[in-house]
C-alpha cells in the first residue's frame, strides 16, 4: 500500500504531529511526504531526512502558503490518483483538510485512529473516549486522521526520502479563490507545547482570575519547565487562552505527569488528558471525580497548597 | 438570506456512555437525548444573524424519527421551519453531507452553519464534507462571525491560536464552543414551535444511497484507570515527585 502523509509545518520546519502520523503511516505501507506551502525548500529537506520516508512531493505555491482546505485538498485528490491512503495529524489543519478530501473522493474518512490493525481497521475513541471502537473500512482507498499521543514519534534523523516538485499544482488556479487568509494571531510562548511537553500544569475554574491563573500555575509550571494547560470552564472564563484548552474538544495530551489543579475531571476534560503517565490532582473536594484517576491527589485549598508547592520544588 | 443549521440527537452531554456488554455499541436505550451542544450555538449563531439580514432559519435532521424532538428544540429557540429525514439506520457523515447537498441544491441557503463535530461519534468531518461537495469555501471552528450582503468573515480557534478568514457566500462554517452562549427557550416559543411547518423525508426522496462504509466490528470499554493514593500534605506530595524524577 502506497500512503501519502500531510505535512504540519509553520514554513520553517516540520511539526511534531506529523512524525506520529509517519509512523502510523508505516503499519499500511510506503510512506510518502506531502509539503504544500511556500518557500518550503528547508521544509522539505527536514521531511525527507524523518526515518522511513520514500518520497516528498513539493507543491510550493502561494496557494497554499496559509494550509487552506479549498486549495489543499485539489492538490491531495490529484496526488491520490497513484497512492491509497491519506493521513493527517489530527490538528486543526488536520481535521480541517482530511474531510474535504475525502468527500472529494467519494470515502468516509476514519477520524482520530489510536491504531492500525490491518489495511482497512482500525481503533478510533467515540463519546469523548468512554468507548473505543474498532472500525473496517469498505472503500477502496482510504482518508485516515490520526491521534498524535497514540503512535510513537517517527525519527526525525536517518531518512533519504526524494524530493519531488509535484509537476502541477494548478498553477495560476491553485487558489480557487473561496476563501482568504486574512490574519492569524499565534500565541508566542517560552514554554513547551501542549502536545508535545512531558510535563502539564492546568488549572481550572477554582483559579477565580487570569491574575491568579498567572500568579499561581505559571511559576509552578516554571519550576517543572511544564507546559501549561487548562479547562474548558477556565478559557470560558478568559483566565487562560483557547489554544490552552485540554479535552475532548481542546487539545488531547498525553504527558509524563499531568498536574490537574481546581479541575473537577468532567469527562470532557478526561477525555483529553486520561493517557497521561501519571495524574497529579489538587482539589479541595476530595469527592472531585478527578481522584478516580489520579495517581495522586491532595485535597486542600490551592490557594493555600501552590504557593507552597513551588516554594518547596 | 437563508441559513440552514444541521442539527443531530445525541447522548446528553452529562450522560456518562455505557458500553454495551455485547460489544455491539453504546447503550442508548432509555437515556437522556439533546441536540449536539456544538449544534445549539450553530442554531444561536443563526438566530442572531437576523439583525444582520438573515430572514430564514431552516434547521434539518437526519436520524431516527424522535429527531423532531430536536427539530422541534431548535424551532422553540427560533428557527422557521424543520426538514426531518428518517432513517432508523445510522448515516455516517459522508451520507449526511450528501443528503445535505441535496437539501442545499433544493433550498439554495446562503450560509450553512453546522456543529464543529457530533459528541456521540467526534468525526469532525460532516461540514468539510459538505463544503467539498458543494464546492464552496469552509470556515471550521468558528469564534466569531461577521456577515455581509456578500461575504462572510470567520475567526477561527486553531491550535496555536486563531485564524481569520473572509469567505464568499455562500459558505459552510462550523461552530466552536466559545461563539457563543445558546439561549434556552421560552414556553411560549415553546408553544408557537409546535405549530412550526416540518418536513417528513427519506433518505430516498433525495435519490442520495447512504449505505455505511464502515463497518463497526466492536465497541469496548478503554482499559480503566484506577483511583492512586491521596497525599496528606505538600510535603509528601514534593517528596514522591521527587522519587519520580520529576523535582530534584
Ligand atoms: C460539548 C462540550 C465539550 C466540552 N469540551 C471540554 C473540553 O474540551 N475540555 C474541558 O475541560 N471541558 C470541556 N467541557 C466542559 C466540561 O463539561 C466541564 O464543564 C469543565 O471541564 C469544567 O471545568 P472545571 O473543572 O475547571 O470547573 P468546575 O467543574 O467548576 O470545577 C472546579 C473544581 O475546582 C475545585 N475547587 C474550587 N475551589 C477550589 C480551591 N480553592 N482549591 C482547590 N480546588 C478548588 C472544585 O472542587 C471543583 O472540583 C465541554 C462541555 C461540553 C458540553
Ligand atoms: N445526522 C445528522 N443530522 C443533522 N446534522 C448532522 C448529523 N450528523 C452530523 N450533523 C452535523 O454535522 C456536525 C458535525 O458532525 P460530525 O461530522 O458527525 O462530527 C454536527 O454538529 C451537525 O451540525
């Protein structure tokens, strides 16, 4: 089986996500690249040195320089004429591409896969991951997104894929005009990346404020060099950022240690942060349902138990 | 301007699933059913876009026959009128977008504005789909919109971030959780959505074949975490963190 992978990148390098998608990518077959954007040439020189690659097809285009599903999927649909299935990471790009190219070739795609199991099953999580479901699928050629904490990450040294200009990217109709990038606001942050840190802080409603979000789970979160994370109720609340959300429609992590902090454990949460090593909760209600997966708890007032905790690290 | 709002019945959001013991599914026999959460903002979304020239609301659900309960909600919150098309089988998302298209092809609306992903199955798929299909521009996970005679401009919540694009209608955006908040409706809405029209169709009014194309072969419970052991105090808690590795 020939398998054509999408490539995460931000026009510099390749991100994280797409090694685990490599990976995946491997258990059907060979494993082909796609770098679309602009000005990708060091993009591209990266992707084909990832352990495992066969080719990297180039599609360098102002088209696709912001990721846009109208531009990309064309691209994907015509590259899938001589491959059999398309993965992507399911990221927001990911997830915002995969679907319009398998509508485009007539096949229900199989979001979020936890594993391979032959060519045409697999595992994927329904209801937020209080149930895995193992799914085969008829179609001839298949559209797979893939959950980035479930597959080990590709080696990003040791490759000797050939690089490829993909012969026609439309040229002057690459973009089919549908839609404009306007802008973009990209968080700036020192610290690691949700899905990719080995160690998560996230903090809750019980935080109150974004002045005590910041005053209590950054300096801890220093103290660790953790990544930072947070709730759904506390980004509702605009103590934290979106892109901080961990859950079944934020961020799905799987950490080293994930520190929950003034997190009740909804099952929406969990279902974003339940694969982590080790569960760390402080909750001043000891019945928290976030205690039925910690691996260790500490019921008291945060208020009072993080100043302490960074103090005494 | 017309806006249709896809809207699907699922397992309450409160509603803890139970795998079934026969590993045939999720049991959804005498729980609590609600329209799709992402599906209620989609439907707020519209009805506040009646200040901004939008004068038809058509909400459609694909499922089994209860779903008018559904239609029947989103009428009572505003919407004009409801299209239910039957099917006692479940349609994956490639079916219900074509069933959409065809809904689109009929009712000509200028926006289509869905649910970022069904809490049920989490596909996230049936709004791209659709845009594909229909071959228009796609605004996914939406935070924000602005509407025009002609245009529609969208901010998006991405993973590093936000994203704005400005698309031509008609457009197919799907909505994300911070849009806005869905109202609940009144009893008089209430009432008055009962005499609302609804359509009653079929999968095969639209001449659309939504046979499956994937086969479940078994649904599981995933492998349970259990309970850890409480620390009494910081002290315990730094001094296990530092047995991990974790502190030195
Ligand atoms: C469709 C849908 C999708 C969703 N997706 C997500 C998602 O992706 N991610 C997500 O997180 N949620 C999601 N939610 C929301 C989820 O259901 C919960 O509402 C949310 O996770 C609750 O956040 P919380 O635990 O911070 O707040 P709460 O549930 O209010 O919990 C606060 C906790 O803090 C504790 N506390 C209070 N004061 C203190 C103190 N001084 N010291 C210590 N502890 C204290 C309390 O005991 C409580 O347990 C979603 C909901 C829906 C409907
Ligand atoms: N059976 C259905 N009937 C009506 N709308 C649906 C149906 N399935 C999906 N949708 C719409 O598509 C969105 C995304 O669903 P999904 O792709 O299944 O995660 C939902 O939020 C709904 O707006």
């Amino acid at each position: 089986m020939k398998t054509l992978v999408w490539v995460e990148h931000d026009g510099k390098t390749v991100k994280d996500a797409t090694l685990a998608v490599v990976t995946a990518a491997a258990q059907l077959g060979e494993v082909h690249l796609l770098v679309a954007g602009q000005g990708v040439d060091a993009v591209a020189a990266e992707a084909a040195k990832i352990a495992g690659v066969g080719k990297v097809h180039v599609a360098d285009d102002a088209a696709f320089a912001h990721a846009l599903a109208e531009n990309v999927a064309p691209l994907v649909v015509e590259l899938m004429g001589h491959h059999d299935a398309f993965l992507a990471p399911a990221t927001t790009h990911g997830k915002n591409i995969a679907p319009r190219v398998a509508a485009l070739l007539d096949v229900m795609q199989i979001s979020d896969i936890l594993s391979v199991e032959s060519e045409d099953t697999f595992t994927r999580p329904i209801y937020a991951g209080n149930a895995i479901a193992t799914v085969q699928s008829k179609d001839a050629k298949k559209v797979i997104t893939v959950r980035g904490t479930a597959f080990e990450k590709a080696a990003t040294e040791g490759g000797s894929g050939a690089i490829e200009k993909v012969a026609s990217t439309g040229g002057a109709n690459a973009d089919g005009g549908l839609s404009v990038f306007k802008g973009q606001e990209i968080a700036k942050s020192e610290r690691p990346e949700l899905t990719s840190a080995k160690i998560i802080v996230s903090g809750g409603r019980a935080l109150g404020s974004s002045e005590q979000f910041h005053a209590l789970i950054d300096p801890l979160a220093d103290k660790l060099g953790a990544g930072v994370g947070a709730s759904r109720a506390a980004v509702d609340a605009g103590y934290a950022p979106n892109d901080y959300q961990v859950g079944q429609t934020g961020k799905i992590v799987a950490p080293e240690v994930y520190v929950a902090v003034g997190i009740s454990g909804a099952i929406q949460h969990l279902a974003g942060m339940k694969d982590s090593k080790t569960i760390i909760a402080i909750n001043k209600d000891e019945d928290a349902p976030i205690f039925q997966v910690a691996d260790l708890g500490l019921v008291g007032d945060l208020f009072k138990i993080l100043p302490e905790l960074t103090e005494k690290l | 301007m017309k806006v249709l709002v896809p809207v699907k019945r699922v397992l309450d959001y409160n509603v803890k699933p139970r795998v079934k013991a026969d590993g045939t599914g999720v049991d959804l026999a005498n729980v609590k059913m609600s329209m799709n959460p992402f599906d209620e903002i989609a439907v707020e979304e519209a009805i506040r876009l009646k200040d901004k020239g939008v004068t038809e609301i058509v909400v459609v659900s694909i499922g089994e026959q209860k779903s008018q309960e559904t239609l029947r909600t989103a009428l009572a919150m505003g919407a004009d009128r409801a299209i239910l098309i039957v099917s006692e089988e479940k349609v994956e998302p490639l079916g219900v977008a074509k069933l959409l298209k065809a809904i689109v092809d009929e009712e000509k609306p200028d926006l289509v504005i869905l649910g970022k992903q069904a809490i049920d199955d989490d596909n996230n798929q049936t709004g791209q789909m659709l845009a594909g299909l229909l071959g228009v521009g796609q605004a996914t996970f939406a935070s924000k919109v602005d509407l025009t005679a002609t245009n529609v401009t969208v901010t998006r919540e991405v993973d590093g971030g936000s994203e704005t694009e400005e698309l031509s209608l008609p457009a197919v955006i799907t909505v994300d959780l911070r849009l806005n908040e869905p109202r609940y409706a009144s009893l008089p809405n209430i009432m008055k959505a009962k005499s609302k029209p609804m359509a009653n169709k079929t999968p095969a009014d639209y001449g659309v074949d939504v046979t499956p194309r994937l086969t479940t072969l078994k649904v599981v419970e995933p492998p349970k975490r259990s309970g850890g052991v409480k620390v009494a105090d910081v002290d315990e808690l730094v001094a296990k963190l530092k047995a991990m590795g974790v502190a030195k």
